[in-house]
C-alpha cells in the first residue's frame, strides 16, 4: 500500500492487511463459503470481499443472464499468483456466466513499453495457452484486445467526462510528471469493464470483475462513474423501501422535462414520471407513490432484493430514451498466496513462485527451499507441531494444488499435531504440485494450434 492509503495498481506492493482494506474501501466481507456450489477459493475463505455479489448470485439463482470481465497484462510469464483470477472465472463460467477477457495491451503498452505485437504473441502463447489448459470453456469465453475494439476505446473517450485530473491524482498518485498514456490506462480499463453491457456485447446484465484487491481503485472509479450517468437513480429509503429520483443532467434536459431557462415543463415531466410508474407496476408493486414536481417515485413496500429489479427497469427505460443505462460493475477479491522465498510473487523473482510451466525439476527445488511453519529440531517439532499460517507448502497446498478438503484437513491435523514435519509437508506438496503441472502441461498439448477458439472476431 502506498502513501496517503493508497492502493497503487502498477506496484507489486500488495498490501496483505485485509481486514483494514475491506474497511477502508467498504468492501462488503459476507461468508462467501455458504454460496450455492462455492468454489475452492470461497470455500476456503481466500476469496475474501465482494461489492455487489448479491447480484450476481440473484441471477444465478433466477437463472438471469450474468458476465464475467477479467483482465491480463501481457507481459512476462503466467504464475500462480495469475491463475487464482482464472480459478474465480471458471467458477463464475460454471454458474452460468458468459466470459469476457481483455487484453491489456494498451496499458502494457503504457506503463511497461511492451509493443503491441509482443503484447499480442504474449497474450496468446502465455496466457491464453494457459487459461484454456486452466478449463475455460471457448464457448462461452471471448478473448479481445484494448487496441482493437472501438467500443471500449469510445468508452473510455466519453466516459472521461465524467472525471478529472484532481480525481486521478487523489486515486492514483498520478502529477504533472505522469506520462498521458498512462492517464488513459484506467479509463481504458473503465471501457473494458463497462462494455459488455453494451447491446453489441451482451447487452444489459450484471458484470462481475474478479480481481486481487490493487484493482480495487479502478473498480471505485468505474462503479463512481456509471453512477454519475446514470438517469434514475435508485435508493433505499431510511423508513424502509426504495425511492426512484430524476437526475437532470446536461444531456437529459429535454427528456426530463427541464427546458433551457430551467422551467419544468410538467407534461413531459408527467409523462416521464408515469412511464417509469408502469415500469414499476410491471414489477406486481400496487403501492407507488410518484411525486412529478420533485422528480421523485416511492415504493414503500420493496425490499432491498426488489432494489435490484427495480434498477433493470430503469436502466432499460433510460437506454429506450436516449440514455447509455449503466450498471455498476460487480467484483470479488482474493487474497494473495504467499511468494515463496516470504517476499511477494513477481515475475520478475522467478524463485518467488512456480511458472505455470515450470519443470518439475525447477518445482521441487523451489518447494524445498520455501519458507516452512516447522519447528527448528525434530525434537521441538514433536512436541509443539508445525505452523500451517506460515508454511508455504501448507499454503500451496491449500491454494492450488489440494481440491479434496479432507485431505487438505488432514495434512493440517497431523502437522499441527508434529506428526508430520516440514520435509512431509513439502513432499506432500511436490506430489501434489508434480500431478498439478503434469496435467497442466497435457492439456496445453491438447490445445495447441486451437487457441483461436478462444478469440473474439476482432481479435482475430
Ligand atoms: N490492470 C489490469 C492488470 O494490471 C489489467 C486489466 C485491464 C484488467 N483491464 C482490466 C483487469 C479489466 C480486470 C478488468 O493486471
């Protein structure tokens, strides 16, 4: 974490105090682990922090359409600490979400020099590689380019008009020194994640971006910004229910019935106002209160999970009269495993993790060095047992390479217990992580040469 409690999202400084970042963000930290088929990450509690999640598992529920919007940076090679993203997407992919996945290589481009070819190759041949080895589904997942799609580039064009240099610095940290490529990177990033709601991508649904928590400031930024477009607003009332308010902006005068000179004209605002009564009534609600003169409609009888309906309805009467009907973007945040020297995961400290293709040679030596929770003699050991929250094979093992959770229990048992010493625990983790690359690697072959399938028709 930077100065002035800041999360810089181009550091490799990752902040590991979550229960002060949940707060300081207002993240929302609900037990994800009672989920209809949690994942091994929301089993596990390393998916720790959500905004708007509800949503999201609402449409599970209901069978409603959901999306899913990840991110990669194209450069450098793929590790473990990428594929706990992936892990979060599969997940989303198996609930039923379509998959989006942006290549970042305008950004890479921006803040690393990487050129747009190589940022491509990488792309392709590293991660995508990777992610279909991983088990995504190329039905249901479309890999696309930041340089090669208008839409997001338009996006992040008009959507800059929401914000201002004084809000970049504040996020960002970003001065008069900061090159202006890199002030495009996060409203690029915006477009991204705005665009599948568009009706060429998918039109309007909930997206949800899984991210590890230095992503946070752009997510903060893009819910901030499509709030501000945002023609109706819809709240919940302190006495209970949820009230509907105009918002008169620049481009909406007309449409809200507010005339050059700021006069209401009170038959296109009543007008307005009715038209979004019968959107409600849709809903089944009798009891709707509107109050044209203020530009406000109360429905004392919804509930907080009627707020969400009630915000579709809105949104698609905003896009059917000329506004853009944006949804904040929804997010899930896991925690960053360990590196395995005790420093960060980096690319660029290759013995801090393991490569997802790795030998299994270079695997094991890693392992055997990596920081362990084990007592400094056999003896002590015995007697007082091992340390699970600072082992790294433990950590491994419990992140990525053990799926059955008995299993998982018993390695913890026994080691807590001193029955297993550090060495065991790392030979569990060796075999584990060897079955776990050996597999990885086999279906990298099986994909070779069909990668395409998972490209968007741009991107090809
Ligand atoms: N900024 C991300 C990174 O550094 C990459 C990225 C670009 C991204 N657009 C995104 C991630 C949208 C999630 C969603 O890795």
């Amino acid at each position: 974490m930077g100065s002035a409690g800041r999360i810089d999202p181009w550091s490799s400084d990752q902040s590991t105090d979550y229960g002060r970042i949940v707060k300081q963000f207002g993240l929302s930290s609900v037990d994800l682990g009672s989920l209809p088929n949690p994942g091994m990450l929301h089993r596990r509690g390393i998916v720790f922090a959500h905004r708007d999640l509800d949503v999201v598992v609402g449409c599970m529920n209901r069978s409603d359409p959901f999306g899913v919007l990840t991110g990669l940076m194209p450069s450098g090679r793929m590790h473990l600490g990428h594929s706990m993203v992936i892990d979060q997407v599969r997940w989303f992919q198996e609930q039923g979400a379509d998959i989006s996945v942006t290549v970042a290589d305008l950004e890479a481009l921006a803040t690393r020099g990487t050129s747009l070819s190589k940022g491509r190759e990488t792309a392709i041949n590293e991660y995508v590689h990777n992610y279909a080895a991983l088990g995504l589904d190329p039905d249901s997942t479309n890999v696309y380019f930041q340089s090669s799609r208008p839409s997001v580039q338009s996006l992040a064009f008009t959507l800059g008009k929401r914000t201002n240099l004084s809000e970049f610095e504040a996020i960002y940290g970003f001065n008069g020194e900061t090159n202006l490529a890199h002030v495009q990177a996060p409203l690029v990033q915006v477009g991204d994640i705005i665009h599948p709601q568009l009706e060429d991508f998918g039109g309007l649904r909930p997206i949800v971006v899984p991210v590890g928590v230095d992503q946070d400031p752009h997510l903060r930024l893009t819910r901030d910004i499509a709030q501000k477009t945002n023609w109706f607003n819809v709240k919940s009332r302190k006495a209970g229910g949820v009230t509907v308010a105009l918002s008169v902006q620049d481009g909406n005068l007309h449409e809200m019935g507010v005339s050059p000179t700021g006069r209401v004209d009170m038959q296109t605002r009543d007008r307005l106002v009715s038209r979004i009564v019968n959107e409600i009534a849709d809903l089944g609600f009798s009891d709707i209160k509107p109050n044209s003169k203020h530009g406000i409609i109360e429905i004392p009888a919804a509930t907080i999970d009627d707020r969400h309906r009630i915000k579709m309805k809105v949104l698609s009467l905003e896009r059917e009269i000329g506004g853009m009907g944006l949804l904040p973007p929804c997010s899930t945040y896991h925690r960053f495993a360990v590196g395995m020297t005790g420093d960060k995961m980096s690319s660029s400290k290759p013995e801090t993790t393991i490569f997802m293709d790795d030998s299994i040679d270079d695997m094991t030596k890693k392992v055997k060095r990596a920081i362990s929770g084990g007592q400094p003699t056999v003896e002590e050991h015995r007697r007082h047992g091992g340390d699970v929250t600072k082992d790294v094979a433990f950590q491994y093992l419990q992140f990525f390479f053990e799926e059955d959770d008995k299993a998982l229990e018993e390695v913890k048992i026994d080691y807590e217990s001193g029955k297993l010493l550090a060495g065991d625990v790392k030979q569990i983790c060796i075999d584990k992580a060897t079955e776990w690359l050996e597999d990885l690697q086999e279906k990298r072959g099986q994909w070779e040469g069909r990668l395409s399938e998972f490209l968007a028709p741009d991107a090809i």
